[in-house]
C-alpha cells in the first residue's frame, strides 16, 4: 500500500496511541468529578494544555480544546456574521461566515496582498485566512495579512490545520488559530483553538452551552485520553524536519505530463501537498490507483460529496475541466524514491488503458 493523502487524515503514531490507552481502560475517570480519579483526569487535561502550549508558544488558558479543527473555525468565527476572508478557505470558514467579504486570489494560489489591503471593509471586525491551503499545500502569507489586519484594527484568525505541526508557525502575529489533531497523527476527533487572553475576552463568543468546561467556550465531558493523545503529537511534531517534494513534483511533469496547479514546490522547503493536473478525469484516476493499493485523492475530503469542481481550484483560475483533471499528493513522514517510482508507473499504465479505452469507444 502507498497511501498519499495524509491531507486527509494521518495514521495515529503508536506514541500517542500508547499514551492514550491507560485513560481509556484504566484511569477513565471524569474530569469534572471530585475525587482522586477525577482529579487525576482533570491534571492530565492541565499537563496536556501546557504542553501544547509551549509548542505554539502562547499561556495554557489561550488553549480550547475542541472536536477538531472544524469545531474550531466555527468558534473562532462564531457570531462575526461579517467575516474579510479568501475565496479558498475551507468550507469550515466560508459556510461559518455567512456574509463574508472576499479578497482575489493569484494563480500561484496566494491571497493577493494588494486586493487584500485595497478590499478590507470597515465592516467586519475580523479577518480568517488560512496559513497553508489543504488543496494545493501553497502557504500564504499570514504574516503580511496579519499585519494588515492589525493596521486597520481586525481580529486575525488562521485556519492552521494543515501547517500547524508541518512548518513554523510565529504565534505573534496571530488572535486565532485553529488546528486538528488527526492531521498530524494524532486522533480523530480532537484538536484546539488557540484564543489570546485579550480575544477571549472582546470578542470570542460560546457556540453551545452547558457545563462551563475549556472555559466556557466548549462545554462537555472533556474527552481525556482525546487530549491526551493530541498532546502527544503535537509534541512529536515539534522538531519536524522539513519536506521538500519537488523531486517528486519533477517526476510527475517529465514522465507523467502533469501540470502543477499554485506554486511549485521547489520554492517552498517544508511543502508536503502537491495539486496537478493529468490527460485523465480525476475519479477515474483515483478508482483506478485504488484498485492497485495507490490511495490519493481530488482534493479536500470534506467535499467528496459534491459534485462540483474545487472551489479553490475555480478561484485560482482553473476550468471546470482543469478541476476535473486535478488530483492532490499529500505525504506525512516522507515518500520513498521507490513509492515514488512505484506511482509513476501505475499512473502511466492508467493514462495509456484509458487511451485504448477511449480510442474503442470512437469507434
């Protein structure tokens, strides 16, 4: 099996599986409870927060734990019905966002910075781009948009799913930011918002309540061996080392013919998503990489439902047919020359099948 779409989700590192199991079985107390396995439940949360804390580099208390980073977009954005945001954001942000206001997007895949500052609208009070697209694995520049935001006084929210534990990330330039714990192998079902002090406080609003837990922003039996796990991997992913596919990305323009959809990886060091384009639909592609243990995919999973192309791809500039031609290669720990070559292969047998398929139904 070569499995390609870490995008999507990751498999769960068995350290963090092992430091999940004990809550599950053997100290699966409520952390609300009052006595020794409840309290032994609720400094497991504590450690867990702090550690996390000390990766992003911010307090504890500016942790919310969350059921991912969905959960964690819509919290963020919860009650801003007014949202300054780009047209390739999740469906998280832009569903959340009800009326938002949209900057242009170039076709390297990058918020254009001058239509940014130019469309900023004195309307809304805050500002959601995403530091790394979950299609096209391009990073955009947070940085220069934060500081924008901050210029004429917007709250500045990253949706950081798909950076966050793979490339740096300078927390002082961020109010907001939202991660996922299963795309940096830790569990599914759990991951955090990063919330200042001074956001919590002016601006951050309950989506739902209850029992007052994750400070009254997420109320609910907080899920113990969940953020425990996360914990585990945001400390794994700590020191990761960079991952550069632009080799890989070289193989697929020489011997495939692929068209590479935003910026190329040979200028960024830590990209691990490649979008590109073949001669074949992409679910024909991808039915048939399956059928040969060869898992990627068309895009983000959370569209997989629907039927129209990739909105992202349509905002860079894409056709609809150059949509339906795209396909995403996203690794974890790395891919090796040999799974490399492996791919190649199997997707030149596939392009020349489905051209004799093709030239006998001509006929």
């Amino acid at each position: 099996m070569i499995y390609l779409d870490n995008a999507a989700t990751t498999k769960i590192h068995p350290d963090v599986f092992n430091a999940m199991t004990p809550w599950f079985t053997t100290y699966f107390g409520n952390a609300s409870s009052n006595h020794h396995f409840g309290k032994m439940a609720r400094d497991a949360i504590d450690t867990a927060r702090k550690d996390i804390a000390e990766v992003v580099g911010c307090l504890p208390e500016e942790i919310i734990f969350t059921s991912g980073g969905t959960e964690a977009d819509n919290l963020a954005l919860f009650s801003r019905d007014k949202v300054f945001t780009s047209p390739i954001e999740h469906k998280a942000i832009i569903r959340t966002a009800i009326y938002p206001f949209f900057a242009d997007v170039c076709e390297d895949g990058t918020v254009d910075i001058e239509s940014f500052e130019r469309k900023i609208s004195k309307e809304t009070l805050m500002v959601s781009v995403m530091a790394v697209n979950n299609e096209t694995g391009v990073a955009q520049p947070y940085k220069d948009i934060a500081d924008i935001s901050h210029k004429y006084g917007k709250v500045f929210h990253t949706d950081a799913v798909q950076a966050f534990g793979h490339r740096p990330i300078d927390i002082t330039y961020i109010d907001l930011m939202s991660v996922s714990g299963h795309k940096i192998n830790g569990p599914k079902g759990i991951g955090f918002l990063y919330a200042s002090k001074y956001v919590q406080q002016h601006y951050l609003c309950p989506k739902m309540y209850g029992g007052g837990q994750e400070f009254g922003f997420r109320p609910g039996t907080e899920p113990v061996p969940l953020i425990v796990g996360l914990a585990e991997a945001v400390k794994l992913h700590a020191d990761q080392k960079p991952v550069n596919l632009s080799w890989f990305e070289d193989m697929l323009v020489n011997e495939c013919g692929a068209v590479i959809n935003g910026a190329s990886c040979h200028d960024d060091q830590w990209k691990n998503i490649i979008n590109f384009q073949l001669d074949i639909h992409n679910d024909t592609m991808i039915q048939c990489l399956s059928k040969r243990k060869v898992y990627l995919s068309a895009g983000s999973a959370c569209n997989t439902t629907e039927a129209a192309p990739s909105h992202v791809l349509k905002a860079m500039g894409l056709t609809d047919e150059e949509c339906n031609r795209s396909l995403r290669i996203s690794v974890g720990d790395g891919i090796t020359m040999g799974d490399a070559r492996t791919v190649i292969n199997e997707i030149n047998k596939i392009r020349k099948e489905q051209k004799i398929v093709d030239s006998i139904d001509e006929m």
